[in-house]
C-alpha cells in the first residue's frame, strides 16, 4: 500500500542578521541608507524574544523577564539586502524612572521623527492587551507619514486559537480605517506566525531606493 503523502514541514524561514551597534541618541545610529525596520511597543510585549524567533537565535537581542530591559536602540544589518532592523527601547513600563521614561522618549521621537530610512515598523503587542494608549499614539503618528505597520499580537501562545481569533479579529476591525496597518498573531515562543512575518519583512527591506530620486541628507532644524 502507498504511504500516504506527508507534507513535509518546510525549514522554518529565517533571517541572517548581525549586530550592528547600539545608539543612545541619534546621531549615534548607521547611516541614514537602505531601507529599516523598526520594532517598537510596549515593554515586556516581546520585541526582542520576537527578533531572537526571526534569527534564530536567542543571543541575538537580549531579553528579560524585568521590562525595560533593552534601553538603547539596537541596530541590525539583514544579510543578502541592503536593510536592517532595530530593536527599540519599549515604552510605559510603569516602574521605569523617570528619568529614564524621559530619555525613552528623547531617543525613540528623534528617531522616529528623523529617519529617512524607516521603511516599516513592526509594533509588537502582547495579544492579551492590545491597542493600549501608546499603541494607539504610534498608530496615528505613522498614519500620516505613510509608513507601514504590523502590528503583530505576540504571546499567542498563551491563548486558545479561538480565543486568538477574535482579538485578531477585533484589532482587524478598530484599524480598519488605516490602509497600511496589517494585523497578524505571533508566538515568539513556538514560531507561530514566523513565516507571515518574514514575507513582510523581506518585502518592506526590498531596496527600493533604485526607484526614487536621491534624497538629500539635509533636515531640518
Ligand atoms: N509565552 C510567551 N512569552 C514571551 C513571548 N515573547 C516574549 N515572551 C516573554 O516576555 C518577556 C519579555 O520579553 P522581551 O523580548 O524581553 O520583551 P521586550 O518587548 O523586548 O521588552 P523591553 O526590552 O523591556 O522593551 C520575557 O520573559 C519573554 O520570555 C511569547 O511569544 N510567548
Ligand atoms: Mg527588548
């Protein structure tokens, strides 16, 4: 009797990335070139376990179970394209001093307002509590400047798949209004979801800059 076919489970899809450098401030960054990824979202939501599932690898950013834990910007050069990722510090851990909510802000706004290169960013939420204030504040900062979102609903695992599908679903239908923003789950802990969000990455890091005049380096200010 034939064997029955058996779907062989693919590799699951990788990126090759390298640490690049940390920055404090914004003139600490690379060079404004290529196109970038940002992951952003509230401390503790999972973007760096999130970046650790794309790679890997678990050494690639660091992780904690104490929020706030990434407190510079990290950089990633992404092999085989001109583009990298960066690992943004998380924002609204409650417990975080002042101070330090302070250079948060300072850090992730300049970055957020200067760089040219920004091409994506992937605004990691913990899927028991999406669309909380600051989610909501990037949403609409990244509306008008046409960047495109995607919001992934980490730590899916901790939900039934019924479960999942309506917070999916709810999400869905609160950002409708916003062409740009896709909606997805993702489990930094099993790889739900890790080829969905590769597709977007590869296709957000695509050089596009063939395409488009020069830009200058000047800014404003
Ligand atoms: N169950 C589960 N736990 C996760 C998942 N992703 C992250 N975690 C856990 O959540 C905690 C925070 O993860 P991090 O990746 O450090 O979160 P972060 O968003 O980078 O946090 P900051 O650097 O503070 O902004 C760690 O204990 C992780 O192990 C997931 O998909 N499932
Ligand atoms: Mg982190």
């Amino acid at each position: 009797m034939p064997e029955r076919a058996q779907t062989r489970q693919a590799d699951p899809p990788r990126l090759d990335v390298s640490f690049i450098k940390s920055a404090a401030r914004l003139d600490q960054c690379p060079p404004d070139e290529g196109p970038e990824v940002a992951f952003a979202g509230r401390s503790n939501a999972g973007k760096s376990s999130v970046l650790n599932r794309l790679t890997g690898s678990r050494r690639t950013a660091k992780v904690s179970k104490q929020p706030g834990r990434t407190q510079l910007l990290n950089f990633f050069a992404v092999q085989g394209t001109s583009g990298r990722l960066v690992d943004l510090p998380g924002y609204g851990y409650a417990k975080a001093e002042r101070s330090a909510q302070a250079s948060w802000q300072q850090s992730v706004n300049d970055y957020l307002s200067h760089r040219e290169s920004l091409a994506g960013m992937v605004l990691v939420m913990d899927i028991r509590h999406p669309l909380q204030p600051f989610d909501e504040e990037l949403i609409q900062w990244a509306h008008p400047s046409e960047l495109p979102v995607l919001i992934l609903l980490n730590k899916a695992d901790k939900l039934k798949r019924g479960a999942q599908g309506k917070v999916l679903s709810a999400v869905r239908r609160s950002v409708k209004a916003y062409p740009l923003i896709q909606v997805q789950t993702f489990s930094a802990q099993t790889g739900q979801g890790v080829t969905e969000l590769v597709a977007t990455l590869k296709s957000w890091l695509k050089d596009e800059t063939a395409n488009e005049p020069t830009s200058t380096t000047e800014k404003a200010g």
